[in-house]
C-alpha cells in the first residue's frame, strides 16, 4: 500500500506524469540500451522495440498501476501483475534487473520533467516503482517455484522431432526435450520462449502457446511466419521457418501463461482468430482427453480456409466432444459458405449460454468486439479471459 504522504504526491503529479509517459518510456531504453545493449540484443524483442509497442506497454502499465494504486488503495491490478510476471518469468528476468530498469527509468523520468521532480516527488514515484518491482518479483519467484527453476535458469535443449507445414505461412514444431528426461506439465493455453540465435549473433526470444494437449507425448509450438508488409519481417518466426528442421535443437523455456481453463463445470466458449486458434486446440485437445461432456462453443475466423492453420484438428477436436459446436467465419469463403458465417467474427446466430466462461485469442480489434458481443449477452466481465501475442496494449490501456 503507498504511504499517505506518497499518495497524496502522486495523486498530484499523476496527470503531468501521465502526459510524458511515452517520453519518459522512450527516454529510458535509449538509456537502458545505451547502457547494457546485450538486453536489447538477448532480452527485449527487437521488433517491438522497433515498432513501439513494448514502450507503450511499459508506459502504460506503470500509469495503471499507480492509477489504482491512488484511486483504489489497498488493491492492486493482479491480472496485469500477473500477465507481466509470467512474461517476465518465461523470459529469465532477474531481480538484479530491476535495479538497472529503475537507474534509468528515473533518470529518464528526470530529465523529461525537469524541475518538476522535487525530492518529494521522486520520493512518492520512487514507492510506486519498488511497489510494483516487488509485486512482480514476488509472483515471479513463485512460478519460477512451481517450475522448479531458478533466477536467470530458464533455457533447456529440445530437439525437433518433426515438421508439419499447416499453411504456407503456419508450420508446427513437435519438440522433445534433447536430454531424453519427461517433459515438463503445462496448463492448455499455456506458451514458451524460445530462443534462437541469428545471424548477426543476436539471441532473440519469442513466446509461442503450445497448441498440442498437455497429455500428448511431444509438445508442439506452431508458428505463423511474420511478414513485414512494409516493416521488417520477423526475426524470429523468419528463422525458424527458413533454418529450422527434425533434428535441430532449440532452447526452450519452461511453461508459463495465464490463460488456462479453470472453470470446467461452466459452459465454455472458445473464440479465436488467425493464429490465435493456437491455444484453443490445445484446450480442445485436453477437453477431448478428458472426456468432458459439457457445453463447448468454438468460433474461429480466418482469411480463408487455406489460411485457417490446424483446421482440421479444430473440426477433428469439436467433433469429439458429445456437446460441441464450431462456427467459422472466413473473409474470402469456399463456394457455399453460409453468407451469416462470411467477414469477420460477429456471434451472430451464435448462442451463449447463461454463466459461460470465455476465452479469447487473436488480434485486438477481434477481441474487442468480441467481448463486447459477449458483455452485451450478459457474460460476466471477470469470466472473459484472453491471450495477446506481444505486448499487452489493451490491458495497459485499460
């Protein structure tokens, strides 16, 4: 909890802060990176560092936590703590990286605000930042705990046992761990990092949702290869889709993610878009292990058919289930497409049954109106859950 006198600061200086946030997020990893450029080379996406988003992620999270902090003391925004630190945890950060990020964060803070940062005041925002640090560090600790890891212990060799294009953008990875030992549990909905090392010596990471179910013997990541349209294509996808064939070894974090089925005794609606689907077939897939026999709504939309990675496992795993329906939306349709089902994702004709649990992959507009298509149908706000690939703008936004 922020101390009164802290408070009473920040609840002063939140609106000057919150103007300059982006600067100040901009500021601080030229900074960081200036500093240590090993973390921009082997820690931080390169990308999204490139396009921004990462730093809009990070100004915003630190604005909606001092927000709450002020507005609704004695809480704190535990979905986006812990969204961050499973992200954080898959990546290998450290606690000794918070010390760095707050040496030039607030030296960035600094020389934005000028003289408007009193000793009070960087006093105040000093308390919001090691509030926050904590928090994370604390949930940090605990999964890298359930993982049986520690600090900085993240990457593990896994060999590539087989290959499957499912597009001609999509191809999925089935993996085993290199040293022959089981490999380790995951939740369905659940992601790694992998790590691979490029050719300018970079060792970049990326996180990729397993989309095999938790009791198949190989675990599988499928991948959408990321092509520019007038930025540069993804460093990561583009490598393993060009490089990457059975028998090469990966390294390979231990499961971590938020998104899990946690409410098997409520209906269930599984929506998805493009590659999002991932998730969604490893729940499938454990629903179908499982034998469970409640009420399951599928609803995936996708440029075309062509396009739609993992379809057939998508009809395949719906089809199992006694209570399950699949709805496809598709922008460019097969001749005889129902025209209800064509464009994108609108629930329309789509039933939603009293007291369902959502889950939700896919781009943000997708998800957005989703959501609001679900609250309009009288879901619970706390019962719809999602999967951002990349940074989280719609949390840090909200």
């Amino acid at each position: 909890m922020l101390s009164d006198r802290s408070t009473a600061t920040v609840r002063a200086t939140l609106p000057t802060v919150g103007a300059a946030i982006g600067d100040i997020a901009d500021l601080f990893y030229e900074k960081l990176f200036a500093a240590h450029p090993e973390l921009l080379r082997d820690l931080f996406n390169r990308g999204n560092q490139a396009s921004g988003d990462q730093r809009r992620a990070l100004a915003g999270s630190i604005a909606a936590f001092a927000t709450q902090l002020v507005e609704r003391p004695g809480t704190r925004p535990d979905v986006m703590l812990n969204r961050i630190a499973h992200k954080h945890a898959s990546l290998g950060v450290t606690p000794a990286q918070y010390e760095v990020v707050h040496t030039h964060l607030f030296a960035a803070i600094a020389d934005v605000l000028g003289d408007a940062v009193t000793p009070e005041v960087a006093a105040a925002w000093d308390e919001v930042y090691w509030l926050m640090a904590g928090a994370l560090t604390a949930v940090e600790e605990r999964l890298r705990a359930q993982q049986g890891v520690l600090a900085g212990d993240v990457w593990h060799s896994w060999e590539v046992a087989a290959r499957t294009e499912e597009t001609e953008d999509v191809a999925t990875f089935r993996l085993r761990p290199a040293d022959g030992t089981p490999p380790p549990a995951f939740r369905p909905g659940q992601y790694v990092s992998v790590q691979v090392e490029l050719p300018d010596g970079a060792r970049q990471i990326r996180q990729y949702s397993l989309s095999s179910a938790p009791g198949s013997p190989l675990r599988s990541i499928t991948v959408k290869r990321v092509r520019g349209q007038g930025a540069p294509d993804g460093e990561v996808s583009r490598h393993l889709h060009e490089h990457t064939r059975p028998g090469d070894l990966l390294r390979v974090s231990a499961p971590y993610g938020d998104l899990v089925l946690d409410r098997l005794d409520a209906p269930l609606l599984l929506a998805s878009a493009g590659i999002g689907c991932t998730p969604m077939l490893s729940m499938l897939g454990h629903l179908a292990e499982q034998g469970h026999r409640g009420p399951v709504t599928v609803v995936h939309g996708d440029r075309s058919p062509a396009d739609h990675a993992l379809r057939a496992d998508h009809v395949r795993l719906t089809g199992e289930l006694p209570d399950a329906e699949a709805h496809f939306w598709y922008e460019t349709p097969p001749a005889g497409h129902p025209a209800n089902r064509t464009g994108l994702v609108d629930l329309d004709g789509v039933t939603v049954l009293p007291g369902a649990h959502a889950y939700l992959c896919g781009p943000l507009p997708f998800m957005r109106a989703v959501r609001a298509r679900l609250l309009d149908a009288g879901v619970r706000p706390a019962d719809i859950h999602y999967e951002v690939f990349g940074p989280d703008l719609w949390l840090a936004a909200s």
